[in-house]
C-alpha cells in the first residue's frame, strides 16, 4: 500500500452550569477573556500569556465545519478563564480565533498573521485539507508547534510529502483523525446490511481528499469485492453531472459514494433524483454528516447514509471542560439553536489535546518543548482517547469512523442513528442499515 501512498502527494448543559461544574468563577467567565488580552489580572501583570492560534473555516464552502466553533470556542476560554498553572508558574491562556475561509492562500495567510504579527505559542488548526494542510505548512516552516484534526490523515501527511514507511519529514507539526483503513472497515461492515450487487459508483473529486480516497480507498473495496465505476475526478464547483449520473446508471450501480464538498453534493443529488438515478445505499461523506447538508435536499435527505467520526453516543468526555459527549450536544443546541453537528466532537478535542501539550511540556512558552511533549501525549477527549505513538506514521494518530443514516426524526427533521461500530465496540450500534429506496 505505501507505493499507493507515493503516486498522491463531524443532559442539558449551558454554559453557566459547566462553569459551575468546572469550579471556575462568574467573574472569571465575564472577564477572563478581557483580563487575558490586556496581560494582567490574577496575581499581577507579570504573569506571561499563553497564546493559542485556532485557524477553521468559519466561511466557504466548507462554513458547515466551522459553525459549532463559536461555542467550543467559549467552552475552551472559560475552562482557562483563571489561567494554567504550569511548571509551578501561573499563565494567563489568550486564545486568538481565526477565519480561513476555506481557501488555503487564506489560510496559509491568517496562520503567517498569527506566528509573526501575534506571536503564538500554539496553533491549533481543523477542518479540511483547504485549512489544516497550508495552517500546517506555516507552522512546519516557522518551528512552531501545531496540532490539527478533521482531515483524513493520509490527505494531511500524503498531501504535504509525507511518505509512510520512511522518517517522517515534520518536526513541529502533528494531527489526529480517522483514515481509509477506518473508513473502508465502516463501509465493509455497513453495507452488507442491504443486499446488492456491489458495483460502487464514487463522485470524487480532484482535491487533497478526492485524490486520496482514489488512490486507497478504492484498492481496499475492490479487496473487499466490490466493483469501482469511477467516472473521473471532476473539480469542485461543477454545476452539471448528467455524465457521472449516465454513468451510474448504465452500469446499475447499486451503491454510491461520494465525498464531494456540500454545494456540490446538494446540486448533484437534485440533478440525479430528477435524472431517475437511485441507489440502494447512498454513502455520503464530507457533507453527509451534517444535518443541514441533509436538510437541504429535503425529502431526498431520508435514508441517506453517512459516516461520523463522532456522535453524542460516544461515551466518552472532555479532559479540559469535564463535559461528556450528550453534555456536548446538548448545550450547543440550547445556546446554538441547532441540530447537533458531528464536528463539535473534534473542535473539543482540539482544545484538550493543545492544552494538554502546554501542561506536558513544562515549559508551555519553548516550542521546541511543546512539540516535543506532543510526541508522548495521551488525551481524553470527547472522541476517545488520543495517544501518539500508535500511529500509522510518527505524527499521526488515528480515531474511530462509525457508520449510519439519515432517517426521520422526532425534534429534527433529520437524526443520525449508527448502524456500524466496527472502529470503536464502545460506541452503541442503534440501527441496521435501511435501503436508500
């Protein structure tokens, strides 16, 4: 597989009541954010500042990712309201949040901001290749430490040079996420669950993920016997696939996936409904575990099946704010007023992996330091434990993909229910898997 690799480069709890739950002070929930910008506050104005860069796509295409940042973002400055006490010195914690647009000349911009005009201690980036992979790059460059999430890793490391079975090339820069193998292992265990011919037809496209998932992903379904209609890698921004969905129909494939970007899946998905194509299992990734992706192609949203690196079942909870998985969910929907978003599992991870790399390290304002305590870190997180050091590559660490669909809701119009928990037994199965039709 690694010559593969060479060919290529998502209770009730508000906020209020975590602050009680967590001990931190109302005042330190009003003001902390304040007193941390001015670099005073707590035991006087010679106490250092932590800063830490959070860099996701907040507008673009890939918007849908960054929606639930706000509030992580809040969960995360309260939990360090009063500071970290650290190698016996007390810091105040300024976290600086960025938007990438999801372009990556932005990205790469904004990350060059806040290494040399804000001088922070940490990045923190996530959310696809567009944002993680140029926030990396800076990083990697300027010697400072970064810790991103949400990209398929073999996207992240692949995409920036990285090959595996050779020393890795990255000293400064480190991610955790699901890869291929994960994902093929969900949709291996999930299909099966409604019987077809398993002739594959994949939309993907010709971009950091569309390039990986080609190049792995498709050898280890065909391993597994499926048959791959792959039309060719189209260029996000498409607005006419009559071709592809010709495609899937002559070939009566009974299976699709795709993981095009959300405008894009949308505008397909309208135009293969009004063409008369149909598949048994409709496997969607990248949009297919939003609910307002879902949401948006109305009725055609029911039964579709999706894949989520996280869910309010994961029985698993935050290091740094205490919350568990359902707390997670719960409080974004009260304060949000929206549907749950699979991301939030992560954005939170972020934050507890970074602050616990600060904490291991010691000495949180040497980032040599830093960097070098990511490389021994074990984390709880919402999406379960990350430990560096089992991963595929040495700056990698790998997390469950459960599988699911899209079926009607009670509250919502739509509600993720998993039908697969082949990557994390711990995570409860709750459904089996219905034909798309």
């Amino acid at each position: 597989m690694a010559s593969e690799f060479e060919r290529i480069f998502e209770t009730k709890i508000t906020r209020l009541e975590l602050v009680r739950r967590t001990g931190i002070g109302v005042g330190g929930l009003m003001f902390g954010g304040v007193i941390a910008a001015c670099g005073g506050g707590g035991n006087g104005a010679s106490e250092e500042t932590l800063k830490i860069g959070f860099v996701s796509p907040r507008t673009g295409p890939a918007a849908t990712f960054g929606e639930v940042d706000p509030y992580v973002i809040g969960l995360a400055r309260d939990a360090v309201s009063d500071g970290l006490e650290i190698g016996g010195k007390r810091y105040l914690v300024e976290i600086l949040d960025r938007d990438g647009q999801s372009n990556p000349a932005r990205g790469a911009e904004v990350a060059q901001e806040l290494i040399n005009t804000d001088g922070v201690d940490l990045m923190l980036a996530t959310s696809t290749p567009e944002t993680t992979i140029p926030v990396a790059d800076a990083c990697e460059a300027a010697g400072v430490p970064c810790i991103s999430t949400a990209t398929p890793w073999e996207a992240w490391y692949i995409g920036r040079g990285g090959k595996p079975g050779e020393p890795s090339p990255f000293r400064w820069t480190y991610h955790f996420f699901f890869g291929v193998a994960e994902l093929a292992k969900a949709y291996t265990t999930m299909w099966p669950q409604v019987p077809t011919n398993k002739k594959v037809g994949v939309m993907w496209p010709n971009d950091a993920d569309g390039n990986a998932i080609r190049h792995v992903l498709g050898p280890r379904l065909e391993a597994a016997g499926y048959t791959i209609v792959d039309p060719g890698a189209y260029q996000n921004g498409s607005n006419d696939y009559s071709t592809q969905i010709a495609t899937f129909k002559r070939e009566n494939c009974e299976i699709f996936n795709t993981f095009a970007i959300p405008p894009d899946f949308v505008t397909f998905w309208r135009q293969a409904a009004q063409q008369g194509y149909k598949p048994k299992i409709a496997q969607i990734a990248k949009p297919g575990v939003f609910p307002s992706h879902i949401e948006a192609v109305g009725p055609l949203g029911l039964n579709l099946a999706g894949s989520a690196p996280w869910t309010r079942t994961f029985p698993y909870r935050s290091s740094l704010t205490g919350v568990s998985s359902k707390e997670l969910a719960d409080g974004y929907e009260e304060e949000a007023g929206k549907q749950w978003s699979p991301q939030l599992g992560h954005s939170l991870a972020l934050f507890d992996v970074g602050i616990a790399a600060l904490e291991a390290s010691k000495s949180p304002k040497d980032k040599k330091a830093v960097a070098e305590a990511v490389k021994t870190l074990r984390v709880e997180t919402p999406v379960g434990d990350v430990e560096w050091g089992k991963g595929p590559v040495e700056n990698v660490v790998t997390g469950p993909m459960v599988g699911g669909q899209w079926v009607k809701g009670d509250e919502y119009p739509f509600e993720f229910v998993l039908c697969d928990n082949s990557t994390d037994p711990n995570v409860p199965v709750q459904a089996k898997l219905k034909p798309y039709t």
